[in-house]
C-alpha cells in the first residue's frame, strides 16, 4: 500500500482543466496538501465532504480533520495512515468555450414570410463559483473519471444550450419582426439575452456564466436566394406599379405559352388560368389593341376581331387558325 505524503495538482499543459480526483486514497496524518494559485481543493472521506481547501499549504491533522482524532489516539500520536479523496477544482475563468446548434432551425422569416433554416454559433466565458455544488450535483452523479475539462462541461449542457438558443431566436425575431438579412445588427441584443436565459441552467451546478455570446446567425444561401427573389419581384411592382407589372407578367405567360408545343395545351394550362384570377384577358385585350393593327379575321370562338400578329385571341386564348 503507497501512503502519500505530498498532495498537489499542477495541472495539464495546454489543456483548460475544471476537476481533477487525485489517484491516491491512502495518506498519513501530518502529510501536506499543496492547493496551487487558481486551485481549490475538498477532501472527502467516508462518502461525506470534511474539508474544503483555498490556495495554500496544509498538514492533514486533527485540526483540519476531526475524525482523525480518534485514529491518533488509538497509536499515541504516532503517524496514521487513513483514506480520503482529495479533489483539484480550477478556479480560474475559461474564456474559450464554444457552442453551436446541432441542426438547422426551422423558422419563417417574418418580414418576406419566406422559411429559412437558421443555424447560429458562439462563445462563451464560464467560472466554477460553488464548489461543492458542482461536486455533489455534477461531478459526483457522473461516475469515476478522474479529469474534466470545460469541454466536458459544455457537451453536459450541449441540449440545454440548443434548446435554449432555439427559444431565444424565435421569440426575439418574432417579436421584433427582424428579417435574417439584418440579423447581424442585432447580435450584441441577442447575446445579452442568451446569457440571461441560459445562466439559471449552470447556476443550478455551481457553474457561472460571465458572458454569452453569438458570433453568427446565418442561413443557407439558398434561403437567401428566395429572399432576393422575392425583393427583386418586389422592386419590379414598385417602380411598373400595379396594372403595368401585371400585364408585364402577362406577357411572360403568354410567350412561354407560345413556346411550348401544342400552343393550345399551355395556353390553357397557363395564361388562361392565370388570366382568370387577375383579369388577364380583357386587360390583354385592351393593350393589344392600343399596340397593334386589327385585322379583318374574326376568332372562330368568340367572334372578336383578331390583331394581324396574333397568334391566339387575345379575348378568349383561342388559336388562331392557320391558312
């Protein structure tokens, strides 16, 4: 049995360490702790905390330790070996945490009504305030490992965070009505948010969150495109005004309707549909006629002159008859 003397943890190179378990159980009484600058230490013995230890040197006697009183006596003072756990806890803050959804967040976007899926990434700053907390609630319900790092502790709160953030973004550009396309702006606003939602959770394992940050809210380029699609239709109504971008679209149907074969067939299925919910025919009608000259051919359906040019009848959408 290897009986420890000298206690103490100096860390891990290059590695943002929270708690270590000190592999050694078996100690003497008057053997020294070392709890390093940045560090606190707890020592457990018999399932139950004795001790907690700040930055510092200590001798484990009866002073520190009152169960070991009865151990002592039993030798007449001499030295007595017995078991406890000594745990390291870093108390230093940890600047480098990151966080990011785990899958796209199905959203509308409430100023061009269009679904995105938005994805958002972050930073964050975390301090271990309540030691024994976090031990009694965290590290001892996770079984025997013997170092964490805050990495461990970010994938712990992994769910919560992406639950949370889905909230925070949700509620935030609903209420405010802020189109993904201007999101940036807003990131500080949100970011305050997020550390209010999200601090109760980490408080609750002895955890401090000292600031929360959102780095990025995007969205897939093709969601971007409908946007612009929807922005650039949108322009074009503005400067033609209403009836002009209507008989533009018009047009666009008719010469697709042109185009394809059987002209018939995608007139029917496209402009004449089109023209019933927004009045094309009699609109169309009109335009041609201040554009074009009219012939002395009647249309074999409606009985309406035709224009010398057209190809079908600008009232009805029926074909012209070829000669």
């Amino acid at each position: 049995m290897e009986l420890f003397q000298v206690i103490k943890f100096d860390g891990v190179p290059n590695k943002e360490w929270i708690m270590y378990k000190y592999p050694g159980k078996e100690f003497f009484n008057k053997s020294t702790l070392i709890v390093g600058v940045g560090q606190v230490a707890i020592a457990v013995h018999g399932g139950k905390i004795e001790n907690i230890f700040t930055s510092g040197t200590y001798k484990l006697t009866t002073e520190n330790f009152p169960f070991l009183r009865v151990l002592v006596k039993m030798v007449h003072g001499g030295d007595v070996p017995f078991t406890m756990e000594i745990y390291f806890f870093n108390t230093t803050i940890s600047l480098k945490n990151v966080w990011g959804t785990q899958s796209p967040i199905q959203m509308i976007d409430p100023k061009y009504n269009v679904k995105v899926r938005v994805r958002a990434n972050g930073q964050y700053a975390l301090k271990l305030t309540d030691y024994q907390l976090f031990f009694t609630y965290l590290i001892g319900s996770v079984g025997d490992k013997v170092l964490y790092d805050f990495g461990d502790i970010t994938n712990m709160f992994r769910g919560i965070i992406n639950t949370k953030i889905t909230v925070i973004l949700g509620e935030y550009i609903i209420k405010n009505k802020i189109s993904f396309l201007d999101i940036s702006l807003y990131l500080d606003e949100i970011s305050q948010l997020g550390k209010t939602k999200i601090q109760p959770e980490f408080e609750n394992y002895g955890l401090s969150v000292l600031n929360f940050y959102f780095a990025s809210i995007n969205v897939p380029e093709e969601d971007i495109a409908k946007i612009n699609e929807f922005l650039n239709k949108r322009a074009q109504f503005d400067i033609m005004g209403d009836e002009r971008y209507r008989i533009s679209r018009s047009f666009d149907v008719l010469e697709k309707a042109a185009a394809n074969e059987g002209g018939a067939g995608g007139l029917a299925s496209v402009g004449v549909g089109l023209g019933a919910g927004i009045g094309m025919a009699p609109l169309m009608g009109q335009v041609v006629q201040q554009t074009t000259t009219v012939s002395s051919e009647i249309c074999a359906n409606c009985g309406r002159s035709l224009p010398s040019d057209a190809m079908f009848c600008p009232h009805c959408g029926t074909p012209r008859k070829k000669h």
